[in-house]
C-alpha cells in the first residue's frame, strides 16, 4: 500500500518537473512572453504544472485541432 503511494507521488513529482522544464523551454521561445513564463501569468504556469494530467492532453490537442502536430 506505502509503495503504491510512494510510486504514485514519485510518478507525479517526475511529471511536475518534466512539465515546469517543458514549459519554460516554451517560454523562452515565445517572444511575446517575459522571461520564461509560458502563459505570460507565473500562476496560471504553476497550475498546468500542478495539474498536469490535464494540460498535456489538453495541449496536445489544440495542436492537433491547429494541425501543427500533423506534417503535411
């Protein structure tokens, strides 16, 4: 049961750091942003990164839904 816990925390720990990473990467690109701020708001940022299991899927679809995911 600890283990199950532990690896679920571990789980979203590792999530929360890939997306803060991710989305700084994204931040510093945006030219319209300060710093390394994704959203242009550092709470709205530190919410996608909490809520993760939520923002990736839902990016990953405004990508498709603008066809920037698929080549053609």
């Amino acid at each position: 049961m600890i283990f199950g816990i532990m690896g679920l925390v571990g789980c979203w720990m590792l999530g929360c750091s890939l997306s803060s990473g991710a989305l700084a990467r994204l931040g510093a690109a945006n030219p319209q942003t300060i710093g390394d701020c994704f959203s242009g708001d550092y709470w709205l940022d530190l919410w996608c990164i909490f809520l993760w299991p939520l923002f990736w899927p839902c990016w990953f679809a405004y990508l498709l839904a603008r066809g920037a995911v698929v080549s053609k």
